[in-house]
C-alpha cells in the first residue's frame, strides 16, 4: 500500500528500441479499454481518471515520455483517510500492464497506422498541460520534509503549516510555564487549592484566542490570531494536514498572495460567524479557513476553471470530503466556524475565478476584502453582547450567601437564644437584602434565549427564598413554630415547582 498526503505508485518503463508514438498508442486504446477518461493526450504523455466506485473516488493516471523512458503514476486525486490507497494505486498500475499487453497483440498488424491516425487527431490546444497539470504542486509532494519546503507553487502553505506549529507550541510552553508557576506560588503561600480553582479560559484569551464578548466588546484582532491557535497536539495535526493537501491544491492555481489573502479572510468569516453562533467558551483553530479553502475549490469547480474530466475527479473527491467533514457531530467541534468558512470560501472562489479570467485580480481581492469587512461590522454591529460572565459570578455569589444563610439559620446550635437573635439581626438580615438585589439582578441579565427563561425563574427562586428565610427570622424572633409554618410550606412548594420547571429547561435542546 502507499502512503502519504498523496498516496501513489510510480514506475519508471525503459522504452529501449519501442517507438514512444506507438507506446503512447497502446497506452490511449489501454485507457479506453479501461474506461479511464482521458483527460489530456499528446505526443509528451497522457493523463486519465478511473471511474467512480465504492473502492474509489477517482485516481489520476499519468505517463509522461522522458527521453527514452516512460514515467507512469497512478495517484489519489482525493483526501485519503488515514493517508493510504488501499493498494488502488497498485492494482490501477497492475491493469494497466496487463491491458497494454492485450492491446499489443490486437494491434500488432497495423499499429503504425492507428498510431498516425491517432497523432493526427491531436488537437492543437489542450486544456491541460503537463507542466500544470490538474493536481496543482500535490503531486509533487514527495516524503515527509517536501510538505514543510517551499518551492515555486507551494511557497505560502509550507510557511503557514510552519508558522501555526511554532505558535502552538510556543503557546503551550507559555501556558504550562503559567500553570508550574501557579502552582509553585499557591505551595509557598500554602494555597494548595489553587490549581483547582485554574480558570483555564482566562490563560487562553491572554493568548489570543477568540470568544464572543471579546470580540464584540471590540477586540476584533482575536478573528486573525484565533486562526493561528490550537487546542491540542491532535488538533494541529489534523489540521495542517488537511492544510497541506488543499494548499498544494490551489495555490498554485490562484497565485501566492491571492491564495494567502483569500486564506486569512475565510479565516476571519469564519471566526466571526463562530462569534455569532456560540454564546460562551474559547474558539481557536485553522479549521474555519481551511473549509473556505475548500469552498473556493468548490466554486472553481462549479467553472470552466478545470477540464471537465480532471473537474469531475477533483468534484467528487473534494464533495465526499467535504460532505464527511461538515455533518454537524460532536459538542468540540466548531461547525459554525466551518461553515461560515466554507460559504464565504464559496463566494470569494467565484471572485478570484472572474479575476483570473478577465484578468482583474485586484478588483476581485478588493471585493472579497469588502465583503469581510463589511460582513463582520454587520455582525459585530448585530450580535448582542450576552452577560454570562457576570451570570456565572452572580450565581457563585448567590451559592454563598445561601450556604452562609443556612449556616446562620439551621446551624448556630453552639449559640444561645439571645446570642442567635443577634446574629440573625444583625447580619443575617442583611445578607438576605443582598441576596435578593442579587435575584434582581440576575433577572436583568442580557442572555440567550434559554439562558435568559433561566435567568429569570432563578430570580424567581430566590426572592421566594429571601421570603423563607425572612418568615423563619420573625418564627424564631416572635418563638411562635405554628404562625408561618403553612406560609412557609407554601412558599417552599412554589420553589420546588420552580426548580422542576428549570430542570425541564436545561434538558431540552
């Protein structure tokens, strides 16, 4: 089997005293026969694909005359799943010897005049050429450090495959340097529960990582640095990986600086319609602009961009791909980024495609450029600012006070009547007052829909608590255990009838 970015099996056939104009013939008919539509055919080589099956999703076959030599490849024109063939490459090279040899035999009595009826049908302009053939640079991928080389063609996804690899790790070296610090402070302070109470998504936005208020309170760079940024080793592995392949693609298609100013602003739509859609949590990853990368293939091969067969191979491959990486699966996964990335990708592949044709390059990085402008004030301008943040510290309070109140309440058995009649006076009333400007507040919170229903039947609750504990006060203060204990009763019915409805709330999705 053959692995890699781009798994293929190559042979290199010594033609020695055959005629390369008679081997290129045996190998059109040996095509033909195969069903493998040629795509491209003239006295330097050939070029075919397979037919569609549930083995395969297209493979490129090409043999190119060099000198004295034949140079035959069978590649995988799409993304491969765990970087292997299946032996198809192999089995492709394998029918093809086999079909030149029966060809052979069937035309060894008037090869010499199907061959020139054949080199007189070649037609004088091609849509492919083999020095720009369809697989753009991939094909030229060679080993494992040739991903990581830049070369002509494939200049900007090496340096952008680089460039995320060291600001991942030197990410994480900075966090894990925050967190042995921590650790090393809370030990000499005798705070050993420090590390516990670790807000990991503070670390991540010092960063530079994307999140919702961020972004919307106005620190918009975090659209450009959170596509720089990852979670985990796997995820930066997935993704430059994925990089490579539809780097090596299309920048040789669009051009180094096309490429890389369509790159960073698919980046930035997607982040910006991750802020749109996610409410809370730390948002990060290449991911965004790799699937406008791909919406940009899509676009190009909605076109005459590409010869039909070679668009028909690339269509499918990159369809399935696409369709299997889009479904909307996992509570990790950023599909909104994907998605904003994969139809703003769309969009600006259909400008660069108009800019390549007419010639109008700049105009059509001027309009893209426009659009994210433009798309990502609408948004920003649009999308609320939602106070989780200040939701969550407020409930971290309200939990406080209300441990400290039944601590005041139900366990001062140490205390004397007297001694607890001050407490619960003096104190404990007061923190019942705030207890309930905190249920006010709560109730005033600007929050998503479910979030905000929440909100308030937890407002709701707590002034219903606030009641209880200002009945037991006057219980205890008046020693009366009978006068509001069915007003108490009731008002703890009401509660428990809040809290069943907000259960009902959260699981519901």
């Amino acid at each position: 089997m053959a692995w890699g970015i781009s798994p293929r099996k190559t042979a290199v056939i010594p033609l020695n005293d055959y005629n390369p104009d008679h081997y290129l013939t045996l190998l059109y008919h040996a095509f033909n026969n195969l069903n493998w539509r040629v795509g491209y055919f003239d006295r330097d080589g050939i070029i075919g694909y397979t037919k569609l099956s549930w083995q395969s999703y297209a493979e490129e076959i090409s043999v190119r005359i060099v000198g004295n030599n034949a140079l035959i490849k069978s590649e995988c024109v799409g993304y491969q799943f765990f970087f292997t063939d299946y032996d198809k490459n192999a089995k492709n090279l394998e029918l093809l010897y086999n079909e030149i040899s029966y060809v052979e035999f069937h035309l060894k009595d008037n090869l010499q005049t199907s061959t020139q009826e054949l080199i007189d049908s070649i037609p004088d302009n091609q849509f492919i050429r083999l020095d720009n053939p369809p697989l753009g640079y991939k094909e030229k991928l060679k080993g494992f450090l040739s991903v990581f080389k830049p070369a002509p063609g494939y200049t900007v996804t090496p340096v952008l495959v680089l460039l995320n690899i060291a600001i991942f790790f030197i990410t994480w070296a900075i966090m894990i340097g925050r967190v042995v610090a921590i650790a090393m402070l809370s030990k000499q302070n005798g705070h050993a529960d420090a590390l516990q109470t670790l807000n990991m998504e503070d670390i991540y936005l010092s960063l530079g990582f994307n999140n919702r208020t961020q972004v919307l309170s106005g620190q918009v760079w975090r659209l450009i640095t959170g596509t720089f940024l990852h979670f985990s080793l796997l995820h930066i592995a997935g993704n430059m990986l994925v990089l490579i392949y539809i780097g090596s693609l299309l920048e040789s298609k669009l051009g180094k600086w096309n490429y890389l100013i369509l790159y960073l602003l698919t980046g930035i739509c997607a982040s910006v319609t991750s802020v749109v859609w996610n409410h809370s949590g730390v948002m990060a990853g290449a991911s965004g602009a790799i699937f406008g990368l791909f919406g940009i293939l899509l676009a190009l091969l909605s076109t005459d961009f590409y010869e039909a067969i070679a668009k028909r191979a690339l269509l499918i491959s990159t369809a399935i791909f696409v369709a299997y990486s889009i479904i909307p699966i996992g509570r990790q996964v950023d599909h909104a980024a994907h998605f904003g990335g994969l139809l703003s990708g769309y969009a600006f592949g259909w400008l660069a495609y108009l800019g390549l044709k007419y010639q109008k390059t700049v105009t059509a990085t001027i309009s893209a450029k426009a659009f994210t402008i433009l798309a990502t004030a609408l948004c920003i301008m649009a999308a609320p600012v939602y106070q989780l943040k200040e939701l969550s510290e407020l409930g971290a309070q309200t939990q406080r006070l209300t441990n400290e109140l039944n601590q005041d309440f139900y366990y001062t058995d140490s205390l004397n009547r007297q001694q607890r009649l001050q407490l619960l006076s003096t104190k404990s009333m007061l923190k019942v007052d705030t207890l309930g400007r905190v249920g006010k507040n709560i109730g005033k919170l600007r929050l998503p829909e479910k979030q905000h229903k929440i909100a308030l039947i937890k407002s709701k609750i707590i002034d219903l608590e606030q009641q209880v504990y200002r009945l037991l006060y006057l219980e205890f203060k008046e020693d009366n255990k009978t006068k509001y204990r069915q007003q108490i009763y009731s008002t703890t019915n009401k509660i428990n009838d809040l809290r069943s409805e907000w259960g009902t709330l959260e699981d519901a999705e």
